[in-house]
C-alpha cells in the first residue's frame, strides 16, 4: 500500500457493494475523522457494504451508521443488517430510493466496537452525489495512484459502475479478477489501460479505456 492506514480505521465502503478505505482517504484537522471524499451514483436503490478488518459487535451498529441526506439536512431511515460474516455490514437504500441531484453524507460512527471491544480508532464518512442515468448509458467510477516514486507502479480502485450484473473487473496489464470497490496494484508502463468489467463468472460486460498517468480521484468514465 502507497498509503498506510492505521489499524482499526481500515473501512470499505464498497458500492453495491462499496468503498475501499485506501489511497485517498483524508484525515480532518480534528483527527477523528476520515473523509474519504465524494463519489458520484446513478442508482437510486443502491445498497452499501461496509466492510470492516476485524469482526465487530453488532448490537454496537445501532445508532452509529447513518446516511444524512445533505440537501435537505435530513437523515435518511435505513436500517442496517449483518452481512455474510461479523464483519460485514449491509446498508440498503431507503424505501423510495435517494433522490437524483441530491448530495448524501455516510457516516461510520468511531463508537462501533469490534468483538475485542475496543471502538474503532475513526469516524469514517463519504459523501455521495445521485446523478442522472441519461439516455441508459453505463460508466464506471474510479480511483488511481501512481507512485511518486516508481511511476510504472499504479494502484487501481473501480469504486462503481451502474452496469446491471457487473461486480468484477480486471485490466490489459493484470488478468487477475478484483471485486469491484477493491484496490488492485500492477506494474503499468502504458499511460492508458484497458479496463473491463465483468459479472462473477468473468464474462465481459463492458470496457473502457483508462488514463493512468497520475494520480486522481472519482473519474468517470463511459463503458462500451
């Protein structure tokens, strides 16, 4: 990892399925808090995974995960449940769906406790933003590092995408297959990958071609 994280502050929020807390995570100046910066949805019934390091208390979830729906200042009613493991925490979009064009705010409350009992050492948040599916077109959002140091050195988050069946994606450079929402390094000497999303068997769905020169956070870009 470019960037370490210190223990029990790891947090993915992977979409879908969501997040990876990894490159991109900013601290706040009260250090209590990382911010893992915004990303931008298409879904409007999308459910969030939070995936901790450690199995955590469950009964200690209650009250501390909440989506506050920014532009109006109101909390959104959701209602947490247990994924496949203790680890694992499933966040599904409220009955009527989010709202498109409004600005949301997830917070993952530092007072959650993990089965050892100790609280978690942050508050993680990330604010997401409900755009418009126009005209049925698919993209796909994502994060990349390139190391200061070593530039053929790349590290690749596919963070979203609105295309119906995908939860996978792979690379030209590495035919290893990654959940979508987790971060993958490789060595990259081109400044432009081919990437291509794909179901849980593998099969493509659809592709797009990524700029991987530097660093940078959140792009979309379309699939074909």
């Amino acid at each position: 990892m470019i960037k370490r994280i210190k223990k029990y502050s790891l947090i993915a929020l992977t979409l879908f399925m969501f997040l990876c807390l990894s490159n991109g995570a900013v601290l706040a100046e009260d250090s209590d808090t990382v911010n893992l910066g915004t990303r931008t949805i298409t879904d409007v019934n999308k459910t969030w995974t939070i995936t901790f390091n450690n199995p955590i208390e469950f009964d200690s979830v209650a009250g501390n995960v909440e989506i506050r729906d920014v532009t109006t200042g109101n909390n959104v009613p959701i209602s947490p449940v247990q994924g496949d493991n203790r680890s694992v925490v499933i966040v599904k979009a409220p009955s009527e769906g989010y709202t498109v064009g409004h600005n949301y705010l997830i917070t993952v409350n530092k007072n959650i406790k993990l089965e050892s009992g100790t609280p978690l050492s942050k508050t993680t948040t990330l604010n997401f933003i409900v755009a418009s599916k126009e005209d049925n077109e698919y993209t796909l959002s994502a994060d990349i590092t390139v190391s200061p140091i070593i530039s053929v050195f790349k590290q690749i988050t596919v963070t979203s995408t609105n295309l119906p069946g995908a939860s996978k994606y792979k690379i030209d450079e590495n035919n290893k297959l990654f959940d979508i929402g987790e971060t993958m390094a490789s060595l990259i000497s081109e400044d432009t990958v081919k990437v291509y999303i794909c179901d849980s068997s593998g099969n493509v769905l659809g592709t797009a071609d990524m700029d991987v020169s530097t660093t940078k956070n959140n792009i979309s870009l379309k699939l074909q």
